[in-house]
C-alpha cells in the first residue's frame, strides 16, 4: 500500500458532529472500498466542543489513511475546508460536509466525471429537503443575486461539495485571501468544469452551524470578495440622490426669491433630511464592507492556526515531526503571498 501518495483526499470539515460521526465513517468506508485507488480522509476539527475529537482521535490510532486536522479553535467553515486541502496529497482532492447532506456515494459519479477531463466537478443540489422555507428563499435570491454581481461564473446552487484536481488544488493554495467564498474561487479559476446534480438529504442529526447571521455574512462575503457592483451602485445612486437635492435646493431658493409662502414646508423637509441621511448611512456601509476587507487582508495574518495533527505520520519518509512542521508551517506560509 502507497501511503505517502494517495489517488484521492477526502477532506471534511467537523464542528460539533459527534452525533453523526458513527454513521458517516461507516458510509465513508463502504465508499472507499468501492473507490478504484487508495484514499485518505482527512476531517479537519474547526473548534468542535463536543466529543468529536475524542472520537476521532481514537478511531484513527487504528486506521491508517484517516487523518486529523485540529485547529486551534472555530475558524469557520470555508478556512477548515482550506485547511484540509492545504494538507491533502491526492491527485483529486474531494469536499464533503460531515451531516451525511452530501451523500458519500454520490463522490463516485463526481470521480467518474473527473476521470473525462474536467478539472473541477461540483455537487449540484436540486432539491433541498428538511431546510426551512426562508432558507429556501434566501438562499435561491442570493444565487441570482450573485449570479448578477459578480463578474464570474459563480455556478447556481452549489455549495461547497467538489471534487477539485490537483492544478487546481495548487492554484487554490496560491490564493491568500481571508474573506474566503471557497465556491466563487473555484468560479473565478476556471478550467473545465462540470455538476453532478443530487438531492440532497435533510441534515441527519444535530443542528445547522450556519445560523441566520453566519449565512447573512457568508452571502456578503460572497458578494464583497467578487463584486464592485455595491460600490458603483453606491456611487450612482448617490449622484443621483445629490442631483435631485440640489435641484430641490435651487427650488427653494427660486421660491423664496419670488416670495410664494414656503415656510409650510416643514414636512418635506424633515422627509428629506431623513432620506438623504439614510442613503448617506447605507452608502457609508456599503464602502466600510469593502474597507474592512481590506482590513483583513493587510493584516496578513495566517489563515488558521493548526493545534494538532494526528495520522500523518509517515515512517517510510521524513520523521514525524519533520512532517507536522511542515504542515503546520503551511497556514504560515500564505501570508508570504
Ligand atoms: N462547519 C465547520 N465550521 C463551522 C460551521 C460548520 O467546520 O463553523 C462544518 C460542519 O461540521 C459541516 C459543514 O461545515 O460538516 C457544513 O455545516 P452545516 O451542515 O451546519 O451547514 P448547512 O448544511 O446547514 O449549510
Ligand atoms: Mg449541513
């Protein structure tokens, strides 16, 4: 058995899965034997709380080519993705959440079209069992909304379940920045690419970490890291609005010079002082987001901290302190650009 280099990594990221872990490494199993090459999986633990390390851990001290990536505590979903995929040596590198909602068989008809050329092969969901309607709706407004803003392709309801060859595993590794939208920078890579479509199932167990304001920051986000239509549209609408106000101004002047009685205008005043402040306000938000990002970036911090590695060790080739070094130094090395 080839250890040191896997045909395909599977990374999965875990925050608080203790639940489900049972089932899904048993599912993973049963796909690995189906799997034509040898495999590694690879869970990145994002700060989990619960039992989930402990139970990694253990279940890896007994089975080669199971990793573990604890970090040194919630970095967020899409940097624990990046983190596995920092770390993952396969010529095909596979994404999958932990909630048993990308089913672990369907890795093999991504595989099958991986094997016809295409570089990148996502998961496509076409329906969406168990989540809430609002869920539903948001979710569908923001894949149009981003569908308009954003200059690439950013496919329709596709989340983060991909199969991603190894050029573009490396160029994904060569991008530092922090507001991370891992699915708009497989977008904008280009390369070949192809769906899979899927159901895909209702969470199994536990809850949803992607709470109603997580979602709202992974959307803008989403936005900010791949669009300047806000900045534009804050630029025109704000001309737009000024221009208005300074005919509306030139009216009053005008008024009062001829003396029609405009002291009764209290009301559109006050209406209009609002406005302008509340577009003002919105604009200023509008600019911050895109300041703050920048903000994060120039700080060039590394991406993620990395606490503990377990199952990498490999006796055929460096020792296995050599090998934690040099994947601990991984997050470290981004800020080099
Ligand atoms: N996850 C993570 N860090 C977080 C939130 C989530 O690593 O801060 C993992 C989680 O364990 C799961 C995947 O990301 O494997 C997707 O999360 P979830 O199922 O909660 O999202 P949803 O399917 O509801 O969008
Ligand atoms: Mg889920």
């Amino acid at each position: 058995m080839n250890v040191s280099s896997p045909r395909y990594s599977l990374v999965i990221p875990i925050c608080n899965e203790e639940e489900v872990l049972p089932r899904l490494i048993a599912r993973i199993r049963s796909l690995l034997r189906q799997l034509d090459a040898e495999a590694e999986v690879i869970f990145v633990d994002d700060g989990s709380r619960d039992g989930s390390v402990r139970y990694l851990r253990a279940m890896i001290a007994t089975e080669p080519g199971f990793r573990l990536i604890e970090l040194s505590r919630n970095f967020g979903h899409q940097i624990a993705i990046t983190a596995g995929m920092d770390a993952a040596r396969g010529e095909a590198v596979i994404v999958m959440d932990a909630d048993l909602q990308d089913p672990p068989e369907i890795v093999l008809d991504l595989v099958a079209k991986w094997k016809q050329g295409f570089e990148i092969v996502y998961g496509q969901r076409l329906s969406r069992q168990g989540e809430t309607w609002f869920k539903r709706v948001t979710a569908r407004l923001f894949y149009r909304l981003l569908e308009w803003m954003a200059p690439v392709d950013i496919p329709r309801d596709v989340g983060d379940f991909r199969l991603v060859g190894r050029k573009a595993v490396e160029i994904f590794k060569r991008m530092p920045e922090h507001e991370r939208f891992v699915r708009g920078m497989f977008g904008w890579m280009g390369f070949r690419q192809a769906a899979v479509p899927f159901e895909r199932p209702a969470r199994t167990t536990g809850q949803t970490k992607y709470r109603f304001w997580k979602m709202m920051n992974l959307a803008l986000h989403g936005i900010v890291s791949f669009s300047e239509k806000p900045l534009h549209f804050a630029l025109w609408s704000g001309l737009a609005i000024s221009a208005f106000a300074g005919m509306l101004g030139a009216y009053a002047i005008f008024a009062w010079l001829l003396d029609t009685g405009v002291v009764a205008g209290w009301t559109s005043i006050v209406v209009i002082v609002a406005l302008l402040s509340g577009i003002n306000l919105f604009m200023t938000g509008v600019v911050g987001l895109y300041v703050g990002s920048i903000h994060a970036e120039v700080k060039r911090r590394p991406l993620y901290v990395i606490d503990r590695l377990t199952g990498f060790e490999e006796p055929t080739q460096a020792t296995a302190a050599d090998k934690s070094r040099k994947i601990l130094s991984l997050g470290q090395d981004r800020k080099l650009g």
